[in-house]
C-alpha cells in the first residue's frame, strides 16, 4: 500500500479526523503498514480514542479500501496526500494541513499562478455583489486564479465574476464532493469545472457534514492562496475566520471599504483598522 492509500483508508473511517491520523503517526509507525498490523498492535496505539481504535479494526481491509477507491472512481473523484508532488505546494506548510485532498478537475491551476482567495458575507448587498464580481473579473482578466468557497453571497459572485475573466476559479467546500453544498449552487459548480477550474475538499465522498466542517475549510482556501480579500463582512461574520487563518499562514489581507453606516461593512472596517491593505481597485491588489 503507498502513502495515498494509506491515508484514503483511514479518512474513509467513521470518526477519523487529520488529528487522529497526527496522532497515529506519534507512535513512530510506518503509516502504510497499519492495515496490516494485528488487532492487538492497534489497540496498543498510543494517543487514540477506544472508538476510533474499534473502528480502524473494523475496516481493517483491503477489499474495503478497494471499494472506496472503485466507488470513487464512479463519481470521478480523485485525491492527493500530503507527500504526492501535485499536493498544492503552499498548503503543506500550513498548520494541520490535510493529509488528503479530494478534488473534481484540473489540480494544476494552483500552480505556477498567482491565487487570491475573496471572501466575504452570505448577506450580503449590492454593493458587495458589485464589488465581488467587478474585482473578481477584472483579476481574473490579469490571469489571477480566484479561490472562495461556493457559499451563498459573496462567494458566489467572486466564482461567477472569475468565469467572466480569463482565470481560474477554485472552490473549497465543506461537505463531500458527492454532496455539492449549498444545493442550489450545484451548477456553478459545474461551470467551474466545465470552465478548467478546480473543486476541493478534505471530506470523502459519504461523509456527515458538521457546521464546525466550514470553519476547518477556510485554512485550506487561505493555505492554497496568496493572499485574501475580504469583499464584505460583518463585525462577526464567517468571513473574518478565513482572515485569522491567512495571518497565521503569513498571507497578506486586503480589505474594501463600505458604508460607515452599514453593518455589514464593520468587519473589513475592523480589520482595515488592525492592519489589512485598504482597496478600492485591483491596481491596489497588483501593487
């Protein structure tokens, strides 16, 4: 078994998290050995919950991993750890990052190109749907990749304005590629792919979605980015999360203005106070 498989078992596993598979790892085990160590050896692991040791013993199989990987197949989704040489190269220095990636198109957008990761509020106004997009495209017509998480809002506008340019867009999602959430964003989704763009995630396919899913996703849109702007956000909005990720990546932060009077505009206003590059144009951006 190599190292992606090794890593494709144990995601696939009820419970098993990035920590757990960190934590596996402690006990200085060859990793792609563990399928076929004895229950015994397993239950001596050191670091890992009863549960998750019942559990690894349980799928203990390769005829399982082998039906993981045909089921995957199926829905043509492929993956990537941590140690393959197409793993984007600036998400393996990030703190907890994943040990395997699960995507649907073309992985090597990432590479060799500048990418912007825009976030901003579900709720938002048309301001910020004319901000989103207008930047958005104008970015993507200097070949910059646009990165965002296919949430309803600014999100979605940051997608559809880099399809207009002639970027790439990249979407980070927080549920299974076999559960494209928000649904009625399922066909944006195929306009990134149909477009050369890229989809991701670090849940496999048939995975629960949890709400503490999109608050983990955002260390990957900031890790695979250059830098983030924040579009539109409130004094407690998601949005602001992602920007906490990308000041512990080292990533820079850029931030549009809105209305003093709008709530929605608190948050890049707090951070534009804290330290985040004001913008008013992409000529900021490049500059």
């Amino acid at each position: 078994m190599n190292i992606n498989d090794a890593y494709l078992w144990l995601k696939s596993i009820e419970g098993v998290t990035n920590n757990n598979i960190n934590q596996i790892e402690s006990n200085n085990i060859d990793i792609k050995d563990l399928i076929n160590f004895s229950d015994k050896e397993i239950y001596n692991l050191k670091n890992i919950n009863t549960n998750i040791k019942e559990n690894i013993v349980k799928y203990k199989s390769l005829t399982y991993l082998e039906e993981i990987k045909s089921n995957l197949e199926k829905k043509f989704i492929k993956y990537v750890s941590i140690y393959d040489e197409s793993y984007p190269s600036n998400l393996k220095h990030i703190y907890d990052a994943p040990k395997i990636l699960f995507y649907k198109g073309n992985l090597d957008v990432l590479k060799n190109n500048i990418n912007l990761a825009m976030v901003g509020s579900r709720k938002c106004t048309q301001y910020g749907i004319n901000c989103a997009k207008n930047i958005s495209k104008s970015l993507s017509d200097v070949g910059i990749n646009i990165i965002s998480g296919l949430a309803i809002g600014i999100d979605t506008y940051s997608h559809i304005g880099c399809l207009e340019g002639k970027g790439k867009t990249v979407a980070v999602i927080g549920s299974p590629l076999d559960n494209i959430l928000p649904r009625r964003n399922i066909k944006l989704a195929q306009k990134i792919l149909d477009d050369g763009g890229l989809i991701l995630s670090e849940y496999n396919i048939g995975s629960a979605v949890y709400p503490s899913n999109y608050v983990h996703r955002n260390r990957i849109l900031s890790g695979i980015s250059d830098g983030v702007i924040v579009v539109e956000a409130a004094k407690k909005s998601g949005a602001l999360i992602t920007v906490e990720y990308a000041l512990d990546q080292g990533k820079n932060v850029f931030s549009i203005p809105g209305n003093i009077n709008s709530c929605m505009s608190e948050g890049c206003h707090k951070i534009i106070k804290e330290g985040a590059t004001l913008i008013h144009s992409v000529e900021d951006i490049l500059n």
